[in-house]
C-alpha cells in the first residue's frame, strides 16, 4: 500500500541523528571548514562511541533471496533519513565519522561471510577506524574500466601497484587507524572490465602511502587522500570476489552494484545539505515578517515566493526519488536504474538549490558569517562524486532503451 | 512504514485503466483532435468501467467502493497516458459526483447521485477557472451574496467541459464565508452558456464559457450547506492535475524512446547519441519525480491530512515538467515532431494546459 508515514523506528533514528548535527556538528561546521585538514577528535571520538557498528558510510546491498527470507527491512531507508539529517548538520563532518564507509560497503557487497567478519567485526570495537574505497586514478576517474593499478600474484599473496587519488577518509583509513583501504586493481589490463577486482588492503600495510592530501572547494572536514601503492603485498585471501578472470564481465558488474546501495545515501546526504539551506531561507525570511504563501495563482506571489516554492518543490522530488530507491533495496528490488535516478536528481537540485539560496539572500548569502556559502561549495561535490551526473544519466539512459554499455558510451 | 507499492486491487484497476488507454483511447486520440470531438463509442465503453459509479454508496446506486485520492491519482496518469482530453470528457461527472460525496447534504446526494449510476453516461460537471489572466484558485472571483435566504451568484466562468449536456453545474463562488460550490441546474434564470471555446489543446474536450448574471439558488443548493471547508476539493483538482500531466508526460517520453531508437543518424540511431540520451534519461527521472509528488500529495488527502502545500508543489511541479518533456519529446522527432502524422505536437499543446487546468478534474 503506497504510504510516505515513516515507521516510529525511523522517526527516532531522525531525531536522534538530528540532535547530534544541531548540537555536535552545527556548532563547529564553520570551524573545520576553515582548518582544513585538522580534525575534530572531540567529535569523532563521540561518533564512533555512539554509532559504532552501525556503517553510516555504506549502504547494505539485499539480495532477493535475502529479503525473502527476512522479509522486508527498512535498513537503507532508515540510513537514507539519518543521513539526511547529518548531512543537514555538515556534510563534511559526515563524511570524516569513522565508520567502514564505501569501502566497508564493498566488502558487504562483494565479500564471502568470512571476509565480512574479518574485515568489518572491527569497526564495532576498539579505537575509531575508518574504511575507504580507493577507485579513482590520476589517468581515470568514471571510467573505472580503465584502471591502470596491478595486482599480481606472488605466491601466496597479491603484488598491488599503481596510484589512487580522490579517497575519501584515505589518509584515516590507510594510515591513522585500524581501518582498510578497498583498491581496485585489474589482474589484467588486457581483460578490460572483467579484469579488475578489488582488495582489501589493511592500514598500514607496507607498501601503501597516503603522499597528498588534497585541498577542496567544499567538504573540508573529510579528508580527500591520493595514495600509492608500491609493492604492496596483500594475503591472497584479501581479494572480494574470484581471482579467476572469467569471459564476461560480471565480476567489474558485481563491484559496480555496491553503488546501487551506495548511491541513494550519497543522493540522501545532498538533500540534507539542500535542506539546509532551504531551512535558513526560510527562517531568514521569517525573520523579517515574509512567510511563503501556498495556494495563492502565482501571479500573485513575489518572485521570492515563487523562487522557494520550486526549490522547496525539487527538494522534495528528490527525496522521493532516495527514498524510491531505499526501498527498493529494503524489498529485495534491482534498483540500478532508481539508484541513479535519485543521484542524478539529487546531485542537480543540491548544487541548484543552494546556488539559488546564496542569490535570494544577497550579501548574507555571500558572507563567510553565515554557512550558506559554506553549503553551496560543499553542494557541489554531490554531483560529482559516487558518479557524476553525467555517468548517472549514461546509466539511467542505458536502463530506459536498453543499451549496452557498447551500444550507448 | 514509506512504502511505494500499490495495492493488488489498485495494480488491477491500473491495469485495467492502462488497457483501457492503450487500446480505446489512444488509438482514436488522434482523429478526436483532429475533428474536434469525443466518439461516442468511447464514452459508453468507458462508463462501464464505473469511474464515475465506483464510489457512489450502493444505497445510491453505485459500486459503494470507498474514494480513494490515491487510486484516482494511478487511474489520471494511466488514461491520461492514452488521452488527455477523452480523459477530461469521461471524467467530468466526478467534478459534480465526487464533491457531492465529500461535502453534499443528504438531500444533495440523495437529489443528484443516482442520477450518475445508470446504464448509459450521464454528464455532470464544475465551473471553476474564470476568464482572468490573474486567475486566483485561492480566491475567485465569482462572488455569492445572501440575498433573503438565498444566494445570489454572480460572475464569469470558462474551460467548463460539458457545460451544455450537463445535468448539474457545481459552481464555485466566493461567499462571504470563504469558498463555496453551489448545484446549478441548467435553464436556470440568469446562467448563460455560452459558445463552445476553441483551445490550442484538449481540442476533442467541449469546453464552454459560462456567464452567472445575478443567478438566484436557495440555500439548499450550496454544496454541503454553509462554512464546508472546500479546501480539500480544490487539492484534490491540483492533485488531479499532476496525475494527469503524468500519464501525458509518459505519453510523449516513451513516443520519443520508440522514435530515437528508430531513427537513424551518422550511422546509429540517435538515442546512441548522448544529446538524445540524456534529454531521454532526464525525462524518465523526471515522470518519476512528478508521480512520487503527486502520490504523497494523494496520500495526505487520502489521510485527510491538510495537503495545501504538498498539493500546490505537486501541482507546480508537476505542470512544468509536463510542458518540459512534451516540448523535449518534440525535440527528439525533430522536423517530424512538428507534423501533426506524430502526436507529439498534440502532448505539447495538450500539455500546455496543466497551469490552467484548475478545476477541469479531481482524484
């Protein structure tokens, strides 16, 4: 039965992760923004005692065998809202929790049970870790088909070469913690797509570097790494999936379905950052005696009216857009083109709403005084990162004509 | 808990609507334009779906099957999808029918419902939007004045399907209390039909313009009696409306899939061509986006839950993304788009009308 109530469970998950982006990360968002690169230990410290063993980075894909059996859960839907709010806090802030993160997600995705316990069981005890996905290279960022980083067999390990940038949490997950660092490398260049796998590479593995920690427009508070492998011997036992290259390509198709999990909570973090913003233009106007007024013929309202109400009004096109591809998963559904659908969406209203939000408010939008400007710069990053628009419209344009990759690039 | 998927007996009837769509409207949609009229054949097949009878009590005649704004939202978009105006022309007893349900006096329901429960198609239907360039849903401009116990209404109306078949006209005023509907009978003193309205879309639809000079009712007449908050009739028109712009919207979408495969440049089709593409992916996102809106806003008058807000962004939204797509879809025919052989142009004009369309349907 079609219904937007969210269960009680979900309403307390959003309430409490409310309190902590009112209380935790509102009050030093502007702080860590500016003192890029400096952590806010206080902070994570607190994150990882109170939502440890939770993944607030990854999704959980569900097979539909799975959602058979257990039924129908609420785990991605109820990630999707909580990271609304943290997100509503900063987005930045969000990104740095410790936590197993997207390459927590791959191993949930990929991994055989053995490989979960090894890898994840810490991230629910001990010292805070961070886990990171390492995809991106200097020479190819959405073609991921191109990878160019090696791995080798050695005998009875894997010989990891090349370099990763563009990984976030890198530098906490490969060197300032217990964390790991998910590297996709291809066992043979000339494999293509069917070639490439990916590791689990534990911190502090010799051979891993973090050389670069790189400066940004936005989303200062989490930490963007570029990191080298050079040699870097993993046990063979750290490879997700099989070590076999088989004719097809399922096992890159495999790797590249942890973002259909992943790609609505990505979708759910831009629509906090767009509702925050859209929560100070209304306060804002509040203050000043403007209320927007529904139901009024247009040609009535103000321009400013009108302005918000569209922004209001894809704010929330988007939301149901993450929350449609949350269930789907919940329900056992292949949601690749959803998945994309939300990300596409919400990426585009992030980056509009809050461009749109900085305009409406003049000066005070412009000014560092308050965090508009701030929301603005770390919009931008939604619609890039975890698939561009672009990559995501590729996706959302093959599912609807039923294009191969080959057919439509 | 959030959940998106439909009812197996809303699924049926969405299949049954689709069906419906597929195979009797959309194939006539054309030559109903073209001519300007509904063919009759369509309108008899269509009434014994029981769209209009469904939710009238058994007591009345009808199926007594509860109103559901959520199912008259997935019944729009599917027989939208085949044709907008034949979707008007079948729906316009439920702008008297629906109403009554909702707000008549036991003696309003008891008068007009079995009217709409017979064997062949009855026509009711509403005068809403007025002949303004600042039409205002939220306060019109046909006013009701108390005169010695009766109304007195007085105003002008257009865009009102079947103004002249009608068997009642419910017709919206602004009384002193607020907004209020009133039952008009036509050969009533002081109503004045006038000539059939040429518009640029819904071409097949008869729309009339309708004079009220001064036109006496008792009070009897006033649609549930005095101070019925009518706020909930005029979201569920906004609703009605993005459920429509919906079913166009993938009208025009799937047209332009079936066209960009087909049609072939610099060697491939040209939905291999990113330009093409991504106009096509935008599109997809974005129906989905309009009937995710519009089913929230559904869901909330389901509920009878205040739906202003959630029924305007709907609505808004769901209006401009309607003559977004259509123009686009136009745009992937190209030249071909343009020709009145593709019935793309006519989704454009169709589609055009969803920002004055207030009042022309409700869920």
């Amino acid at each position: 039965m079609i219904d937007f109530e969210l269960s009680e469970n979900v309403k307390m998950m959003r309430q409490m992760t409310h309190a902590v982006a009112e209380q935790a990360m509102r009050p030093i968002s502007r702080e860590y923004d500016e003192r890029e690169h400096e952590k806010p230990w206080d902070f994570l410290n607190m994150m990882w005692e109170v939502s440890r063993g939770t993944s607030f980075g990854g999704g959980s894909e569900r097979k539909a065998k799975d959602a058979a059996r257990e039924g129908p859960s609420e785990k991605n839907f109820a990630m999707c809202t909580s990271v609304e709010e943290l997100c509503w806090g900063d987005v930045g802030l969000y990104l740095s929790i410790p936590n197993s993160g997207l390459g927590g997600a791959a191993v949930a995705a990929a991994g055989t049970p053995a490989q979960k316990e090894r890898f994840l069981a810490r991230f629910s005890s001990g010292k805070p870790k961070w886990g990171a996905m390492a995809i991106t290279e200097p020479s190819c960022g959405s073609d991921s088909s191109a990878i160019q980083t090696t791995a080798v067999r050695d005998g009875d390990h894997w010989l990891l070469n090349g370099t990763k940038i563009f990984c976030t949490s890198g530098l906490m997950a490969a060197e300032k913690s217990e964390g790991f660092v998910v590297v996709w490398a291809t066992l043979d260049r000339s494999a293509g797509r069917a070639g490439i796998r990916a590791f689990v590479v534990d911190a502090g593995t010799p051979g891993m570097y973090v050389t670069k920690v790189e400066k940004k427009l936005g989303i200062r508070a989490s930490d963007t790494a570029t990191i080298v492998l050079e040699d870097c011997r993993v046990p063979l036992d750290n490879i997700l999936g099989s070590p076999e290259i088989p004719k097809t390509s399922e096992g890159f198709k495999g790797a590249m379905a942890t973002f259909d999990a992943t790609r609505p909570i990505v979708a759910a973090s831009a629509i906090g950052v767009a509702r925050a913003a859209l929560d100070f233009v209304r306060d804002t106007l509040k203050e000043h005696g403007i209320e927007v007024r529904y139901g009024v013929s247009p040609h009535k309202l103000t321009a400013l009216e009108r302005d918000f109400m569209e922004m209001e009004a894809q704010v929330q096109a988007a939301r149901l857009l993450v929350w449609r591809a949350a269930w789907m998963i919940d329900n056992g559904m292949r949601n690749n083109l959803e998945a994309s659908m939300s990300k596409a969406k919400a990426g585009l209203v992030v980056t509009q709403v809050t461009q749109k939000a900085v305009e409406l408010l003049g000066p005070l939008g412009y000014s560092r005084q308050c965090l508009l400007e701030k929301w603005m710069r770390d919009a931008k990053i939604s619609d890039i990162y975890e698939g561009t628009q672009q990559i995501n419209q590729l996706i959302i344009a093959r599912r609807i004509l039923g294009y191969s990759s080959k057919a439509l690039s | 808990m959030v959940n998106f998927k439909p009812t197996d007996e809303q699924e049926l009837i969405r299949e049954t609507m689709a069906a419906f769509a597929r195979d009797v409207l959309r194939p006539q949609a054309h030559e109903a334009d073209e001519r300007c009229e509904v063919p009759e054949n369509v309108v008899q097949r269509a009434w014994e779906l029981g769209l209009v009878q469904s939710a009238i009590p058994e007591a009345l005649g009808g199926y007594g099957d509860p109103r559901s704004p959520i199912t008259g939202t997935l019944l729009l978009e599917e027989l939208a999808y085949g044709d907008l105006a034949l979707t008007l022309h079948l729906l316009a007893p439920r702008l008297l029918t629906i109403p009554l349900l909702l707000f008549g006096t036991e003696d309003q329901r008891k008068r007009w419902l079995p009217r709409f429960t017979g064997d062949r198609y009855a026509v009711g239907t509403a005068a809403f939007v007025e002949p303004r360039w600042d039409f205002d849903a939220s306060s019109v401009s046909t006013r009701a004045e108390r005169v010695e116990g009766d109304y007195v209404v007085t105003g002008r109306k257009c865009l009102v399907p079947l103004a002249r078949q009608a068997e009642a006209l419910l017709v919206y005023a602004t009384a002193p209390d607020g907004l209020a509907a009133f039952i008009v009978e036509p050969g009533t003193s002081g109503l004045v039909i006038g000539e059939r309205e040429k518009n640029m879309g819904t071409r097949a639809l008869e729309t009339y313009p309708v004079g009220l000079e001064g036109v006496r009712l008792p009070a009897g007449s006033r649609l549930g009696g005095e101070g019925a908050d009518l706020e909930p009739l005029v979201n569920a028109s906004r609703v009605a409306t993005a459920a429509l712009a919906v079913g166009v919207s993938r009208a025009a979408f799937e047209y332009g899939v079936a066209y960009a495969k087909e049609r072939r440049a610099f060697g491939v089709a040209i939905a291999q061509k990113q330009a093409i593409a991504f106009m096509l992916a935008t599109m997809a996102t974005e129906i989905d986006a309009m009937r995710l809106l519009a089913w929230e806003a559904a869901w909330r008058l389901e509920r009878g839950q205040p739906a202003t807000r959630e029924s305007c962004l709907a609505r808004d939204y769901a209006s401009k993304a309607a003559l977004k797509i259509t123009d686009d879809a136009v745009q992937v025919l190209g030249g071909h788009g343009y020709i009145r052989d593709h019935p793309v142009e006519q989704w454009l004009r169709d589609a055009r009308g969803f920002t004055t369309f207030d009042g022309l349907a409700i869920v």
